[in-house]
C-alpha cells in the first residue's frame, strides 16, 4: 500500500505519557501537540514524542487512527465537544483501512511502516472521550506500526 491508498489528515506528538504506566493512579497531563509534520526515525520512534526509543523491538513506534473511525465514535456517543488528540494516537487517516495493514508493510509519503498490532483502547478512553468509549473503539483503535525507514510525515 502506498501514500496514494490514504491520506494523512493530522499529526500528533506528545513529550510524556499520561496513561501508560498509570494504572491505579491519576493519569499526567502531557498534551498532545498538533505539528504540521514529524520526522520518523527507523526503528526508534517519532521526533518529540514520548515512545521515541521506548524500548526494543516495541511494535508502537508510531500509532495510526482513521478519522471515519473518530467520526462514528463522535455520533455514537453524541460527544462532539472532544478532538481526535483525546485518544493518544499520532496519526490520522482518511481513507485507510487500517486493520488490514497488520502483519503488513505499507509506505505513507516514502516512509517505509510495519503494521505490528491493533493499538487496543484501555479504560483511560472513557475518561478521555467519554463513558463508553473503550467498549465502542474494540476492534477499531487504531494501529500500531513500527518505523523501517527515516523520513517525514506531513499533513497536506
């Protein structure tokens, strides 16, 4: 799959992690940071964000998230007052199936990706969107991909 197959409508980045490891505790409040565009460097991360060289092999260099996806979630909970950042993910789509690229190697603007996994949504997103979006977003939250290739990714 190619840039051409989906388009990249926005970028996120965030310098710390408000959920992860914060399971019985409140959760920080890193915000998530709109850019314009974001270096990606192979096999360690996004520039200025929070999993850049989190640990080996991880397979969430960088996390992908459908727009279509964000919308259906805003009608069916009847929540519009909430941006797609709310949800963690760096970034989003439109036009892209995004669970057939599991196990698979896709390029978005020459940037080579491995789909590793679904990026799984955890209790964190009912208090971040609200009450019943865990259960709404399973089988839908996203991807999880690891970076082959340096490159840039930018928001048209």
């Amino acid at each position: 799959m190619t840039s051409d197959a989906f388009e990249v409508v926005r970028l996120f980045v965030s310098t710390g992690h408000n959920f992860v490891g914060h399971h019985g505790r409140e959760p920080s409040e890193y915000p998530m940071a709109e850019v314009a565009s974001v270096g990606c460097l192979a096999g360690r991360g996004l520039e200025g964000d929070r999993f850049l060289d989190h640990k080996p092999g991880y397979p969430g260099h960088v996390t992908f998230f459908s727009e279509e996806v964000f919308l259906g979630l805003c009608r069916s909970l009847d929540r519009h007052d909430r941006p797609p950042s709310v949800l963690r993910r760096n970034v989003i789509t439109r036009g892209a199936d995004l669970d057939t690229l599991i196990g698979q190697e896709f390029f978005v603007q020459g940037v080579r990706f491995l789909g590793k996994e679904e990026c799984r949504p955890c209790h964190w997103m009912d208090r971040a969107f609200g009450a019943g979006a865990e259960a709404w977003l399973k089988g839908r939250g996203g991807l999880r991909a690891q970076i082959l290739t340096d490159g840039c990714l930018r928001v048209p």
